[in-house]
C-alpha cells in the first residue's frame, strides 16, 4: 500500500509525463510541414488537372511552391523536341514559344546538356540514334517516346524498348515498382523538374521552385495524394535549375513557370 508521499510523487510523476507527451505531440503538429494555398484546376485538355500549392516548413518559415500536372497516360501525344546540334544558346527557342506554336497543351524541360548546348547521354530522334548512353551514375533512366505517342520511363540497367525518341535523365526519384530512389539528403535546394508515371497508369509532370532530390522524393512517397494521384510507381528526374520550365496551357499570357534560360531539349504534349 502507497504511502501519502509515494501517492504524491506517482501524480507529480505521472501528471510530468502526460504534459511533455502533450508538449510534444502539440509541438509536432505545430512544426510539421503543411499545405497551404491549394488551388486546383480541372477539366483541362486531355482531362488533365493542375495544382498549384505551398508546402510549409514552420521550423524554417519557408515555402516550397509546387506546380503539378496529372492526366490519364493515353489522353495525350508525347513528343520530344531537340534543337538541332549547331544551335547556340542564344539562338535557341524558349520552351514556351515552340509549345504555344506547337499548340501543346502542356510541355516541360527533359534532359541534361553541356556547356556547349549539346544533349547529355543517349539521343533517339526520329528513330535514329544520335547519340550513345552515358554510363554516368546521376543519369539512370531513361524518357522513352514510341511511335504512337506514347510515354514510358526505363532504367538504364533495362532493354530499350524500339522507339520514335528519347533522352537520358536521372535519377530516378522513385525507382520502378514504386520504392524511394533517393536514401539521404544533401541539402542542396534548387529547382526541381520531374516526370513520374502512377500505378493506375497516369503522367505527372512536377515542378518544384527549392527542394533537395530527397526531399521531393520523400514527399511523392508518403505523400502522393498532394499531387493528386494515389501511389507514384515510378519519377524521373529532369535538368533542374535554371532549366526548369512548365508550360500549361490556360489560354492565356500568364501560363507557366518560365525557364530562366533556354534549355536543349523537352517534352511536349497534344492531342491524338
């Protein structure tokens, strides 16, 4: 039997512990990254959806914005554009311009390139390959094109399937399958561009204004529903940076997220 005093230290102790387990249950809500300011807009072409939302670290005070296109993988025509190889950079068409002349209802930036505006790693324009895979560890994957349309992405490791174009990226985000491809973080924020396919067969084009590769890769594992879709099998990541861009066509002037440079390459897509 308890005395009083045993009575009073088992309360104080136990009354202790239940306030520093609501501390830090209340302290972890509070600091927990957040959405904030989602939009959505549907209906698009091809029965795409676009979302526009701020993810929110307290801890940091910073903002994270992320533009998100989804669409049924069949809806719409892919095609990767190339600039020819003696393009200089500062001839080179924006992204935006050949989409809106293209009439896409979408496009974003792909792959790698040099210094002297020249594609990075494996090149298949037309059928023919231009130029050979890199066996570089960062580029990994592979955007894939076939004659139809339509869009596939493939691991290095794997057979390359016969195709119209394609273009070396990497890496992948979420390998094949569905498993996080990304294991630690190195802090480097910048802007990030993205193109994933989902188990129930839908593309998802991504851009990211400042996050590590882990980061995003964390947040499309545990949290695929804030970009609109139910589990992501497998991301591939683009040339980020300066060279991220996103065109949605909204019919208007204010319809993207503008590269801050031209880029060699991307993808784009229209109707069947």
């Amino acid at each position: 039997m308890k005395t009083p005093s045993h009575r009073v230290l088992f309360v104080i102790t136990a009354g202790t512990l239940l306030a520093c387990l609501c501390s830090f249950f209340f302290w972890n809500r509070a600091t927990a990254p957040r959405v904030i300011d989602l939009e959505v807009l549907s209906n698009l072409r091809g029965g795409a959806t676009y979302r526009v939302f701020g993810w929110h670290n307290p801890l940091s005070d910073t903002t994270t914005w992320l533009h998100v296109v989804v669409f049924p993988d069949n809806a719409l025509k892919a095609g990767l554009w190339f600039h020819p190889p003696a393009t200089e950079p500062g001839d080179a068409q924006l992204l935006h311009d050949v989409a809106r002349s293209d009439g896409a209802a979408f496009a974003i930036n792909s792959g790698y390139f040099t210094d002297g505006f020249m594609p990075s790693g494996l090149v298949i324009d037309q059928g023919i390959q231009m130029q050979p895979a890199s066996d570089e560890p960062v580029l990994s994957g592979f955007l894939v094109v076939s004659e139809d349309g339509g869009l596939q992405l493939i691991p290095r490791s794997a057979e390359l399937p016969p195709c119209e174009s394609a273009i070396q990226a990497g890496p992948f985000l979420i390998d094949p399958g569905g498993t996080i491809g990304i294991h630690s973080d190195d802090h480097r924020s910048q802007r990030r561009s993205v193109i994933a396919t989902t188990t129930d067969r839908r593309i998802v084009l991504i851009v990211a204004d400042a996050m590590s590769l882990y980061q995003l890769a964390k947040l499309l594992h545990e949290r695929p529903e804030l970009f609109g879709v139910n589990q992501i099998d497998r991301a591939l990541n683009l040339d980020g940076g300066p060279s991220t861009a996103l065109y949605v066509d909204l019919g208007g002037p204010f319809d993207s997220v503008p590269a801050t440079e031209p880029v060699h390459n991307f993808v784009l897509f229209g109707e069947r």
